[in-house]
C-alpha cells in the first residue's frame, strides 16, 4: 500500500495483518515519534452508522484498560471516511502463528501464556468490558516472551450495551462459548470458554471440534464433548487436563468463576512445577568409622640418648622424671667440653643396654637365677631356633558368608564370629529379594582378626526398583507403547471393537500401580466400532438369524440357492442349511451391519 499519512499525525507504512473488519498497519505517530499499530476498519463499514457509533464508543472504552497483558490503545480518529484505532506496537507474533510454526508448545509455555492472558482478562472484567473473541490470532506474544491481549474494538462495555443490536453475534467459531453460538449474551465466564479453547490449542496442537462449516463448528460447541487433550498429548499432566476441561464446560457455572480465578490455579500449577525442579538432592548420609581399635600395650619409651651438639651450642636442660623431682642448687655442668670421646662413650653404652634388653626378650637368662635359693644356673643348651616368648597373640577367624541372609540373621552371624558390624543405605537389586543381605566386605571366608575393632560392613537390597506405570488409556496406541517402553516396560497390545476411536488405548492392565521394570503391561486398543462377522456356514437359516444378532448385526435377506445354482455346494449341505453369508465369516465390518446369507433351497 502506498503511504499514507492520517490527520498530519499517524503514518501507515507496512500492512501487517488482516481481519474481517479491518486492515493493521504498523506505523509511527509522528507527533511522539514512536511505533505504534494502526487499525483501519474497512470502508464497507464507513456507510454503516450504527457500527461506526459503537465502533468508536466502544475503542474508547477500550483505551481507558491499561494492564501489562494488554495492548495499549491510545487514540480512535476518523480522517475523511477512514475510522482507525491506534495502538501499541508489540514486536513480536501472534500466538497462532507460533502454534503453526511449532506445533504443540512446551508445557510450562503454555501455562504462562494462558495465565497471562487470564490476568489480563480479570483487568477488562473489572471494568465491565468483555472481549467476546479470544483466540490465538488476538495474543501477541513479544520477542522478550510479554503477552498482550489485542482487538479490544469489537469488545462490549457496560456503556454499549444498549447500542448492540439484538442477535448480532461476535466472535469465532473455533473458540465461540456454547452460549454466545445460541445467540445468548456474553459473560466474563464466556472469555474463559473461549481462553480455555486456545490452552487446548497450544498445549495439543489441534482445535477441540472441526467441521466442515462454521455453523457445523460451533453446534458442536453446544452439544458435543471435547476429546481429552491428553489423548493428543499424553505429557499433559492429569490436573491440567482436568483444569482445561473445567474452562470447556457447556454450563458457565462449571467453569471458574473468575478469570482471576483461573489465572491463580495456573499459577500454583505452574509454581508447584517450579519449587519441585529447585529442591536439592538430599545430603548423603556418611557411613561411621569403624569402632576403634583396643590399645595395644606397648614397652615404657627408653631414655633419649642426645644428640651430639654443634661446636659452639648450648646443650639443653636434661628433663627429670616427675615421680623423683630434684631441686637444682647449681647450675647444670657445662658439656660443652665433652668432645668426641664422651659420644663414643654414649654410643657403646646404649649398645649394650639394647644388648641386654635383647637377651632378656628372647629369654637367654631364663633359669640362670634360682631365686629361692640364690644359686646362678647355667643358660639352657639351645637346639635348632630360639623359642619364641609367649605373647597373648590375637587368634584370626574367618569372615561368616552374610549374603542372602535377613538384616537379623546376618548381625547375629557376625557378632558370633566376635566381630563387629555395620550396615550401609539398602540398595534396590533386580537379583536379591527385598530385605536380604545384597553384598559385604570384606568378602567371605577372608580371615580376619578376631576383636570388635574388626568390622564386616554389609548392605540389604531393597528389591527391585519400582516405577509408576503410565496411565495410556485414551493415548494413541502408538503413543502409549512409546511411553511404556521409555519407563522400562514390555508391552502386550490387543485389539477389540469400542466406540472408542480407531487406534486409541481403551484400557489397559495394570494402571495406577508400580512395577519393577522389566515387567509387562496389557494394552487393548479400539479396533473401531467394527465387530466381527460370525461364520454361519453349516447352520440352519433360524441358528444363523440368531448367531447374526447376537454379534451386533442386522439380518437383511435369504438368499435361496438351488442345486442347480450351488454345484459341488449341494452334495455337503442339506436343504434349509447356510451355504454361504456376506460378509464372509471372520470379515470385520462395522457394528449393525446388514448380512445376506445364502440358503440351499428346501
């Protein structure tokens, strides 16, 4: 389009969206110097009186909103026969766009948006306005993730009540409220329908109903359930599913009361979500340190032998035993003087201290004193080795072997072995069964001494690790076997008639339980309203009406063959029997069905 400036002020400079009333812009008012969106209604509607008058009365109301979640509106003019709105420009795409482009939106994602907008339609409630025509194509969500709320010119105020015509309806049908499609007044709680069809959208990808008009649209928001979002979208959690399908209720007074309401139940979802990514890990508990061991009696420290000192040192003050203390009258004599030959001295006397405590320890003087009498003995003729001086040696035991054993049976083996034990965190164990011992150390049989000091640490298994099972009824069948297996579990698939669409899990075996992985889990999935055609060859006319009826079909007609007619046929079935039915047995076909049998003819 080419430029255009209206009244001196707003510059049109690129065409940015289009909808049935009117044509947006982005543009800049020049007097401010900022970008705005310019709104142009089409100039069919500058011959309408009427809607210009609420056109304009109700943008005025519309500017007079001023939330974060919603656009600004800053000015509504006419310059010659074209009416505008002027507005804030948001740089970013509208929420239908970004569903187009993306598919189903990250959950967390969704909750915020929608919340937002909640927010910001509690804002327009407060102040009379209802805006009749939320839908993704009316959120702007920004390129710094801010949601704002748009088109608030088609929205009712309490002033304009008496300027709407009886029976003009405004909206979409794709996220009309059940009550604005049979032509009744919007209310607050019909936004909420309308925010609860575009939470549908964005967390599943797909609009609730479709058809092949609009009207076809929204008799189905009238009188048709929405299918679960979850059969769409099997990540959804179960309370926002229930928390949608609450906003798509039929009877407004199902629905939350308030868009603040709404907004506040998105919300604790949302912050439930985030408080559980922000807890910690529990700190490890740290296994004790083992008992310590018994002290071990060792021989009284021998005197220190000094050290030779530095020519030109002081050596120092010799430390007397406490039990014998001296009183020091004189100043200790000065061995500085002492040389060389008194450290040889010192040497070959501690030699022959060591010496004698050696012989002594290995009993050489044993019975060379009779003390009773006072009479020196010879030392004993020694023959081959020396022998050893009896100690009180501690004696070694083998470990008992604890794995397999119950927590109390292994404590019990253990302290009987004169060993101390200690248990580790259970650990689960997809080999040992719960509550028996999974593993120890030190391993069995190893010899160790025998003295509490010695610890035997062992674990008990918990058993195999348990997983909650997904809950898949109503997930696509492919879908729900994809889920299963990533939780670790084999799945079994059968497949029977339901009303239950094509594909989808009916139900399944076990749910709402936990598993150990590894186990498997039955599906049955809806093979569609089909049932399938008994074989009634071989039956009399009557048994084959009343086998077609019980399997959920219609007889329609006797087809009366004769032999003439059946060939071979004739020769294996007698007059008045079923030689043949369409559909042919084993056929599937859809549940009331009509089925013409053919019948030898009497």
């Amino acid at each position: 389009m080419q430029q255009k400036i209206l009244n001196d002020r707003y510059e049109l400079e690129q065409k940015i969206g289009e909808g049935g009333m009117a044509r947006v812009y982005r543009g800049r008012d020049l007097r401010l110097s900022r970008q705005v969106a310019i709104k142009v209604l089409h100039s069919h509607y500058a011959s309408d009186t009427g809607f210009l008058q609420r056109f304009h009365h109700e943008a005025q109301a519309a500017a007079n909103l001023r939330h974060p979640n919603i656009v600004d509106v800053y000015d509504v003019g006419q310059d010659g026969d074209v009416h505008y709105i002027v507005m804030e420009y948001v740089l970013g795409s509208d929420l239908k766009a970004l569903i187009m482009r993306n598919g189903p939106l990250p959950i967390d994602q969704a909750l915020a948006i929608a919340e937002a907008v909640a927010s910001g339609l509690d804002a327009a409630h407060r102040l009379g306005m209802i805006h009749r025509d939320i839908k993704p194509q009316n959120i702007i969500v920004g390129e710094r993730a801010q949601v704002k709320i748009t088109d608030f010119g088609i929205a009712k105020s309490k002033l304009s009540t008496a300027l709407t015509e009886t029976g003009v309806t405004f909206g979409t049908a794709d996220y009309i409220s059940p009550e604005q499609a049979r032509g009744q007044t919007a209310t607050p709680r019909s936004d909420i329908y309308s925010l609860g069809v575009t939470l549908y959208e964005m967390l599943t990808g797909r609009l609730p109903f479709s058809g092949d008009s609009s009207i076809a649209v929204a008799m189905q928001h009238v009188g048709a359930d929405p299918p679960p979002p979850r059969m769409y979208n099997p990540r959804i959690p179960p309370q926002i599913e229930a928390l949608v399908l609450r906003a798509l209720s039929k009877d407004p007074d199902a629905r939350p009361t308030t868009a603040r309401e709404f907004a506040r139940l998105l919300g604790s979802y949302r912050d439930a979500g985030e408080q559980a990514t922000v807890v910690g890990p529990a700190a490890p508990q740290l296994a004790p340190p083992p008992a310590a061991p018994r002290p071990i009696a060792r021989p009284a420290p021998q005197p220190a032998v000094p050290r030779p000192m530095p020519s030109g040192a002081t050596a120092p003050r010799p430390v007397l035993p406490a039990s014998r203390p001296a009183v020091v009258t004189q100043a200790p004599p000065d061995n500085r003087g002492m040389g060389l030959g008194g450290f040889l001295l010192g040497l070959l006397l501690l030699a022959g201290v060591l010496g004698l405590v050696y012989l002594f320890a290995i009993g050489w003087f044993d019975g060379m004193f009779n003390f009773a009498s006072g009479a020196i003995r010879p030392p004993a003729t020694v023959v081959g080795e020396p022998t050893a001086v009896p100690t009180a040696a501690v004696p070694q035991v083998p470990v008992p072997n604890v794995v397999g054993m119950t927590e109390q049976d292994a404590r019990v083996a253990v302290q009987s072995a004169g060993l101390s034990f200690f248990q580790t965190e259970p650990r689960n164990s997809d080999t040992i069964t719960a509550g028996l011992v999974l593993e120890q150390t030190p391993a069995a049989n190893m010899p160790v001494a025998q003295s509490p000091s010695s610890v035997v640490t062992f674990t008990v298994s918990l058993g195999p690790q348990l997983v909650d099972v997904p809950n898949v009824v109503r997930v696509r069948a492919q879908d729900a076997e994809n889920l299963l297996r990533a939780a670790g579990f084999q799945v079994q698939r059968q497949e029977e008639p339901s009303t239950v669409s094509e594909g989808f899990v009916i139900r399944q075996d076990p749910v709402d339980v936990k598993l150990p992985k590894g186990q498997t889990v039955t599906i049955v999935v809806s093979a569609g309203n089909t049932v399938a055609m008994p074989d009634v060859t071989g039956k009399t006319e009557a048994e084959a009406k009343q086998i077609i009826a019980a399997a959920g079909l219609a007889y329609s007609f006797t087809d009366y063959q004769s032999c003439d007619k059946l060939g071979d046929l004739c020769n294996r079935f007698g007059p008045g029997v079923v030689v043949s039915s369409i559909p042919r047995g084993g056929d599937r076909v859809e549940r009331g069905s009509p089925v013409t049998i053919g019948v030898r003819k009497p």
